[in-house]
C-alpha cells in the first residue's frame, strides 16, 4: 500500500466514526425527548388522579361519631 492509500483507508475511517457517532448522538437525543415527553405525560396523570382523589367527597368534619364500648 502507498502512502496515499494508507492516507485515504485512515479518513474513510475516520468519516465513518464521526458518521457512526452523529447517529449515536442522534438516537440518544431522540431517545431523550422521548422519555421527557414520557415523563411529562405520567405527571400530567398524576396531578388529574389527584385531584380527581382530591374532589371526591369529603368527609363532614362536623359529623360527630359516637364511641362504642
């Protein structure tokens, strides 16, 4: 091999790990939104069953209960 070639085998290289890299960043961006989107979604639900639990009937704090034996 000449120097040349050795040259060019050494960039392609290099071209293809930066390549494989930015696909890597990539997927972990995506993989990030998604998961905040997740996350923002089950917060979302938590808050409303609360105060889903939170409007339900309350019990009448003026409701005397009478104590037995």
């Amino acid at each position: 091999m000449t120097s040349t070639s050795k040259e060019a085998v050494v960039m392609h290289h290099e071209f293809q790990t930066a390549r494989q890299a930015e696909i890597l960043a990539r997927a972990a961006r995506r993989r990030l939104a998604r998961e905040a989107e997740e996350a923002a979604k089950a917060a979302k639900e938590a808050e409303a069953a609360r105060t889903a639990a939170d409007s339900g009937p309350a019990p009448d704090s003026r409701t005397r209960y009478a104590r037995t034996a």
